[in-house]
C-alpha cells in the first residue's frame, strides 16, 4: 500500500537540531532540512520561503521546527487551492508544543500525537471530532475513501451533538477510537464498495476492492508522440471512451467509483496512450498483465491472470471490454500484474541543486532505480534509502542503457542521470542508440522520456557573462569515439566561420597533446587578443572562472574538468563593477 511520504523536518539554526533527531527516529527515511550556512543536517537549502513552499507543493509532510506563525506566513500563499494537502506542523524549537496546522484529512493529527508522544508532551490538538474520539472518522487509511467530505461533516458534528453509531462493515482502523458505539444506534459508519445512496445517517467509506479490465480492441488507438506528455485527440476521445464505459459498468453494480482500486490492461497494450489516460481520468493506478491473446482475450481472462486474491466476477462484458472483480477487502494496486516501466533520462546541470531543472528533481523523487557515474549519482542526492542505486564507471555507457531498459521492461521506474545537459555529450544519444538497436518488444513498451539540463556551456558562459550571444557550436575534443581527423576538420571549419566555439572533454590523462594542437589550429584563423573563458567545476563548491587571451592560454590551465570557451572576433571583454565577457548580438 502506498505509505506516507516520509517528512522533511526543517530547521533554521543549531538549537533545534536536537529536537529534530529525536522526531526524525519516528520516520524511516526522513530527513532533517537545514538553513545553509547555519547549521549542517542532511539537506541544506538557502531560502526557507521558497523552501517551504516547494515542499508544499510537492506534497511532502513538513514538520517545521519554528514558530507557528513563520510557517503560516510561507506556505499561505498555496493555501488557497485546497487539493491535497500534506500535513503541516509546526514544533517548539526545545521540543515543549507541538502543534498540527495544516493537511486534517492527510494525517496531521496522528502525526502531532505520534512526535508528542515521543518528545513526552501533550499535542495541541484542535480538531474536535480528534478531541473526542481520538482520532478522525474522516481521515480512513490508505485503500479506503470517504464518499462524501460534506455528509462526514455533518455526520461527525452529529456525534460530537452526543450520538453514538454502529460500526457496519471492516473497519479495524477504528479499533481503538474512543467511538460512541451502540448497536441500535440511528448513525452508521458504512464500509462498503455500494455507491452512497444520500442518507445522511450514515458515513459511507468504500474500500478501494474493485479491479477494472478493459480490453481496448473496440477502441482506436495510435501509436505514441515521441517524448511528449501531449496524448491526441483521438486517444483522449478513446480514454474517455473507456472510463465512460468502466463507470457505467461499476453503476450497473451499484459500486462507488471511489471503490476502484486499478484498471488493469494487457502487457501488448502497455504503450498505449489512451489506457493511461483513461486510468488518470478514473484516478486510479494502470497496471498490465500477460495474457495468451491466442487462447482467450477476455477482459475477465485478465482479471484471471492478474489476481491473486480471491474475488468475484461482476461483470463480464466482451462487447464493452470490461470486466469487473469485487474482491471483500482493500486491493493493493502495487500486488496487480505489474506497473509500465519508465526509463527517464536526466541532467543534473553543473552540479548545484538550484541549477537542476525542477522535472529532473521530480524524475529522481518517483525513481525506484537510479542509474550513473557513481560522482553523479552523489550529485544528484538526497535520496530516499528505499532508492535502489547502480553506480557504474564511466565508461560502460552502453552496458549502462542496456541494463536501464532491463530494469525499466521489468516494471521499475528508472532514472538515468547525466551531468549537464542528458543530450549533449552524455546518456541520452547512448540510451536511444540501444532502443534503436534492440528488437525487444518489452523494451519498446517502456515509458521513455528525456528531461534537458543546463550544460556546462551554458552555466559557464552564464557566470562569465554572455560569451554565447551570438552563433556558437559545441565539440568534443575528445576522439575516443570518433577520430581526430573529423575534430581537426570541425576545428578548422568552426575557426574559418568565426563561431564562438564551447570545447568539451577538452584535455585528460589519455589525451595529453589533442589540446595543444587543436589550439594551433584555431590560432591560425583567430587573432592573440581572442577572448577565452576557462570555467572549471562550475555550480559546484570548487568552482573557478578565468577569462584569458588565446595567446595567453596554456593547455596546463585546462583539465578534464573544465569547459573552455574561445570567443570569435567579436567576443569582448569589460568592467563596469565585475568583469564581464559577451559576444554583441550583431555582426558587420
Ligand atoms: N552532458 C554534460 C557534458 C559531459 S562531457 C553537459 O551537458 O554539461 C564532460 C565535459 O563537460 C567535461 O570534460 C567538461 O569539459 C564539461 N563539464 C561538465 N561539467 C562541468 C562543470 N561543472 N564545469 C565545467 N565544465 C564542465
């Protein structure tokens, strides 16, 4: 079942750190986020607004150790848009309040009970239908879903009015609840997977314990937009299509739709965009099953193969390709068949964490399996512990996109990283050159997506100014994979044609004299005064800028880790409080 997201615990200076590690034993995987520069913890971020705020909008729970009032203030302008909330608190400093702000339905106040009972204080609960019976009657657990948020309202401040209630149906969650509870009581709490019927003497909570088939011959699809999240008309209209028909399907049963647990599909169909689709308008997990097409293509025959759990057949309608299984408990999506497998290929950018593009952080929060050069790997931390991570050595890329797809056509969700830019000298060329290769239908199946990052070129040029303001190309001095003929050639082409040019992989141990004699090259079309900016370890805590002339430029200022930039005839350099280096937008 999906747990909660383990809190981010923040703090902003070294007296609350204490504290913090004392609620951070409650959570497995979480983690202490501190104010840089102040105090060190597992995560430092610069700014706590904007830091608040980004947890907040990702979901994540927040246990923030500062006044109440601060923590308010950040997150209040997302408050608005009252979707899912994640639960917010907010603790004393010394550990002496504990206090649940936000994210009632999202498990706030167990939160609150649960970090009190540990720091041996009383919670401030405010809630009170939780003073009452101990817990919220309107916040099931996970696998379960309140019919109506509205009639639960009503129906808790009955209870809290002095009525008791029956218990029809499991609920073991409410085991330990100080409920009123009496058997022939006028109120009812209601597990079932029956759609609610409007009375308002009864909260009705539907275990999510109905799997949908659905076998979309009937329903035209096509093939895939390469890398785009955009699905075409013609697959929205055929995800509708089928969600209309799962829907009418569960009423003709009198089932909730919140009782729907997954829609399950076929392995052949797992590429399809109109399935995923329809599982999104239903808000439910999609998973795929194997099943012999050539024996029986039943939706229930997939409810055959995929469940292990004893159920009950609905609904079987081959016309309509939907088959439905009603199982007496809560199903566990993650235990169907299994998930499309995703493969995403990322940049970190240069190195620091401000200079990642939100996507790619977003890539690697979903990741089961990362995949990398093991520094980069490191670069692209925090990561959960549940996280599986394969370091490799740099130089088996493509070993390392073959075994990306293996991981990714088993149903994990897999992440590829890459400094920089993925496509620029990196995994990505390397990734699809192995698809392009492979005749592997499960490999095609698998969700792949690329995410850009900003490349060394540009975080360099970016520092130095606006060395790339005008034309510019980016080469490789490096002729392990083609030979130094071709770079000469480009060199010479690229210096003829006053490009400013971006030299990646420009010198290493292996490729001692490639440098020196690329810059003779480039010396004979450009003048001594050409400007040259040499960035090394950019966005990263060593990082050096250096601007030279070309004749000043010595191949031992450069190493593996730096990216050169040698300006055209244009590029210029000035200060008017810094320094600053540009290439004009115009030419004469
Ligand atoms: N995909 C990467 C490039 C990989 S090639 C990108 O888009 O940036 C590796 C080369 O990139 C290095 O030899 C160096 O020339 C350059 N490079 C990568 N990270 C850098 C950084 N932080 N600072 C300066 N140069 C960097």
């Amino acid at each position: 079942m999906a747990r909660m997201m383990p809190p981010a615990i923040v703090i902003l200076g070294a007296g609350a750190l204490d504290t913090a590690r004392r609620i951070q034993t409650l959570y497995a995987d979480s983690q202490v986020h501190a104010l840089q520069g102040r105090v060190e913890a597992d995560v430092a971020y610069a700014e706590l607004s904007p830091h608040l705020r980004d947890l907040y909008a990702r979901g994540t729970p927040i246990v923030a150790l500062c006044a109440a009032g601060i923590v308010i203030r950040c997150v209040a302008p997302l408050l608005s848009n009252k979707g899912a909330e994640p639960p917010v608190l907010a603790v004393a400093e010394d550990g002496s309040a504990v206090v649940p702000l936000l994210g009632g339905l999202a498990g706030v106040n167990v939160m609150a009970r649960e970090i009190a009972a540990a720091l041996a204080i009383p919670p401030a609960i405010t809630t009170s239908g939780e003073l009452r019976f101990g817990t919220c009657v309107l916040n099931p657990p996970d696998g379960y879903a309140l019919a109506d948020i509205g009639q639960g309202k009503r129906f808790v401040s009955d209870l809290l009015a002095g009525e008791s209630t029956r218990v029809e149906g499991d609920a073991p969650w409410l085991d330990d609840a100080q409920l009123p509870r009496s058997p022939s009581a006028r109120l009812a709490i209601r597990i079932t997977p029956r759609a609610w019927n409007g009375r308002d003497d009864e909260l009705v909570i539907h275990p999510r314990s109905v799997v949908a088939a659905v076998t979309p011959e009937a329903v035209a699809s096509t093939p895939a937009q390469a890398n785009t999240a955009a699905t075409s008309t013609a697959d929205k209209d055929a995800a509708a299509e089928i969600a209309a028909r799962v829907r009418s399907s569960l009423e003709a049963h009198g089932l909730a739709s919140l009782s729907l647990a997954a829609l399950l599909g076929s392995s052949e169909h797992m590429a399809e965009p109109a399935l995923a689709e329809a599982a999104a308008l239903l808000n439910v997990p999609l998973r795929f099953t194997d099943c012999d097409a050539a024996i029986d293509e039943s939706p229930a025959s997939l409810l055959r193969a995929a469940l292990r759990i004893p159920y009950e057949t609905l609904h079987d309608d081959h016309v309509q390709g939907v088959a439905l299984a009603l199982s007496p408990l809560a199903v566990d999506p993650g235990t169907i068949g299994r998930a499309r497998g995703r493969l995403t290929v990322i940049g970190l950018g240069p190195g620091s964490a401000e200079l990642m593009v939100p996507a790619a952080r977003k890539a690697l929060d979903q990741a089961t399996d990362i995949l990398g050069y093991e520094t980069y790997v490191k670069m692209a931390g925090p990561l959960r512990a549940g996280q599986r991570v394969h370091g490799t050595d740099n130089r088996e890329e493509m070993q390392r996109a073959r075994h990306a797809f293996e991981l990714a056509s088993a149903g994990r969700s897999v992440v590829m990283v890459s400094s920089g830019d993925p496509g620029v000298f990196a995994m990505a060329a390397a990734v699809l050159e192995a698809l392009d290769a492979s005749e592997d239908s499960a490999w095609a199946a698998v969700e792949l997506s690329i995410v850009p990052g900003v490349s060394a070129a540009m975080a360099t040029a970016a520092q130095a100014g606006a060395p790339l303001g005008h034309d510019f190309c980016m080469l490789s001095l490096s002729d392990n994979l083609k030979p130094w003929s071709i770079i000469e050639k480009r060199l010479r082409h690229a210096a003829q044609a006053d490009l400013v040019m971006a030299f990646y992989n420009p010198i290493s141990r292996a490729r001692p004299w490639q440098l020196d004699k690329a810059l003779d090259i480039v010396r004979e079309y450009r003048a001594a005064h050409t400007q040259v900016v040499l960035g090394r370890d950019i966005g990263r805590p060593a990082a050096t800028l250096r601007t030279v002339t070309l004749g000043e430029l010595r191949s031992a200022d450069v190493d593996m880790r730096t990216m050169l930039i040698v300006g055209s005839s244009t590029t210029r350099r000035f200060t008017r409080g810094a320094q600053w280096v540009y290439t004009p937008r115009w030419y004469e």
